[in-house]
C-alpha cells in the first residue's frame, strides 16, 4: 500500500560542543529574540528555510518547524554560519540528529476506535475528553493519533524510513482488525 505522507514538523538538533555568548548574537543579527528571564535559549527565525532555530549558551541547537530532513540540515548549516561570522569557533563537523518527525496520513480504511481500542495494545481512547484514539506502537517507537475520518498523525519518529515502516505496520495491524 501507498501513502500520501505530509511531514508537518521536524525536530533536529545539534551541538557544536563551544560556549556561545547569546547576548552578542541577539546584538548583532536580526530575527533573533532572548529574554533569559523566560526561557534560557535564544530564537533564530529563518525565512528560508522556514524555521524557528534554539540556541543555548552551552552550543546546542534545536532546529523546528522545516518540512524535511534536508531542510533541517540547512537550516542548521545557516545558523552555524551566522554564528562562525561573529567569531565563534564552530567546528567544522558536526553531527545534526533528527528528534521528533510529526507528519499525517490518510487511510483508506473506515476506522472504528471503540474496536480498535478493545483489540490493540498500547491505546489510550477517551472519547468524552478527545476525539482521537492514542496508539503508541514499540517498534519503530512512534505514537498515532487516529480519527475515525480514517485520518492520522504520526509523531516520534527519528527517521523518514521509520515514518513509513510505522505507518504501514499501523495499516497492517488495522486490516487485521476487520
């Protein structure tokens, strides 16, 4: 079976591993804000790729919001970039990890949550609190949000590969269910 995949979301981070003084940054490049006081990281918004970039004092960088792994590496590589040009020592290698990919589905399958809850492990359905079933599935770890439009969101996943094997187990699992 083939499925149309959306990737909402991806979480990637990074650390170069060097101590960064945010306030310099926050001084010298635009579409940056750091309010300490609130939250300890700064934000560096890219236009493009679209993403919101968090910055810690202690060389770690939290990238979110691009739309594919690619984009994330980029989006990384240019805050790097910007950071080097402020006379920061960034390595010249460093290792981006993907955190979290949050993307949704449809299946062509009408879904009965009640069903699914009774006979599938691992869920979670409270229809009086949320109209979703939860399913978190062990291997790949990743957690489904189903709806009984036959509509799906997946998050968890660390890899496009593990997006996909996730889904189609999923769908397997379902089908089994009828």
């Amino acid at each position: 079976m083939v499925f149309k995949i959306k990737i909402q979301n991806i979480v990637a981070c990074t650390s170069l591993g060097i101590e960064i003084n945010l306030d310099k940054i926050t001084s010298h490049i635009d579409n940056t804000e750091y309010e300490p006081n609130q939250f300890p990281g700064l934000v560096m918004k890219l236009k493009q790729p679209k993403s919101a970039n968090l910055i810690f004092t202690t060389g770690k960088i939290v990238c979110t919001g691009t739309k594919s792994p690619k984009e994330a590496k980029i989006a990384i590589a240019k805050v790097v970039k910007k950071i080097r040009g402020l006379g920061f020592k960034a390595p010249e290698n460093y290792k981006v990890n993907l955190v979290n990919i949050v993307a949704s589905t449809k299946l062509d399958l009408k879904i009965n949550l009640n069903q699914i809850a009774f006979n599938l492990e691992n869920t979670e359905y409270e229809p009086n609190e949320f109209p979703g079933l939860v399913y978190r599935m062990g291997d790949p770890k990743v957690t489904f949000l189903l709806f009984g439009s036959g509509s799906i969101i997946c998050t968890g996943a660390k890899s496009v590969a593990d997006l996909k094997r996730g889904i189609e187990k999923l769908y397997k699992n379902l089908k089994e269910l009828k």
